[in-house]
C-alpha cells in the first residue's frame, strides 16, 4: 500500500466519521475520532453492503463508510448511557 492510498483511506474516513456524527446527532469526535469510526464504519459498511455501492468509486466508498459508521454509532448509543 503507498502513501496516497493511506491518505485516501484516512480522508474518506474522516468524512465518513464527520458525517455519521452529523447524521447521529453526536457532532464531531476530533480528527482522530472521525477517522476511527469511519473506518471502522467502512469495515462494517463493506461486509454488510458488500460492494453494492462499488461502482460508485470514491462517492460509493464515502456512502458505505457513513452506512456502516452510522450503524456503529447506533450499536454503541444502545450501550452508552448519555
């Protein structure tokens, strides 16, 4: 993997963690966190989805990160008291 392969996974992280905190109603979570949860939301978002997006290229990655990323805010919101 090559360096702008590495910046191009933590960018759409970043977007895809912003907008599930956008979408959640949790704001934003830094730098760091946006890129945490959307790449474990991409993860998440890639094994339910399964390249149902994949023609989409970089839109159809950032869409299946927030997916996933939404869903992970929600499974972690039903055992965070707030």
């Amino acid at each position: 993997m090559d360096i702008i392969s590495i910046v191009i996974w933590l960018v759409i992280g970043a977007v895809a963690g912003w907008l599930a905190g956008q979408i959640m109603k949790g704001g934003g979570f830094g730098l760091v966190g946006n890129i945490v949860i959307g790449i474990i939301g991409s993860l998440i978002g890639g094994f339910l989805l399964g390249g149902l997006f994949s023609s989409l290229g970089l839109i159809g990655s950032i869409i299946t990160a927030v997916i996933g990323a939404v869903i992970l805010l929600f499974v972690v919101g039903l055992f965070v008291k707030k």
